[in-house]
C-alpha cells in the first residue's frame, strides 16, 4: 500500500491571495459615495467616539460619588 502526502495548503484550495489578505468575496466590491464620505471623516469619528466615551465614564463617576456621599 502506497501513502501519499496530501498538501494542506495548495495554491487551489488557499483562500489567501498573494499578499497574503484573506478574501471575504468572488470580486473587488466598489464603495459607493456614502461609504467614500464616510472613509473621509474617519479619523474625526473615531475622536468623537473616544471622547464620548471618556465623557461617560467621567459622569458615571461623578454620579458615583455623588451617590456616595
């Protein structure tokens, strides 16, 4: 009986391409303008975001010590 190794990880069954990224579709998906505004203002979101949540937690103190006392 003969055994052969099988390849785990051929070039045909790989889901990654060459550099190395998974592909999530069949095809390159375009953004659409909504997404394209969007992609512009994203480091400003993420700023929002973070202050907004600094902005909770210092509420959420200020309540506790409020409850506290």
């Amino acid at each position: 009986m003969k055994i052969t190794k099988k390849s785990c990880c051929s070039k045909e069954e790989s889901s990654l391409d060459d550099s190395g990224l998974e592909i999530n579709t069949p095809y390159p998906r375009k953004r659409n303008i909504f997404e394209r505004r969007l992609n512009r203002y994203n480091h400003i979101m993420e700023f929002v975001r973070t202050m907004l949540a600094i902005t909770t937690v210092g509420l959420q103190l200020i309540i506790l010590y409020r409850l506290t006392n």
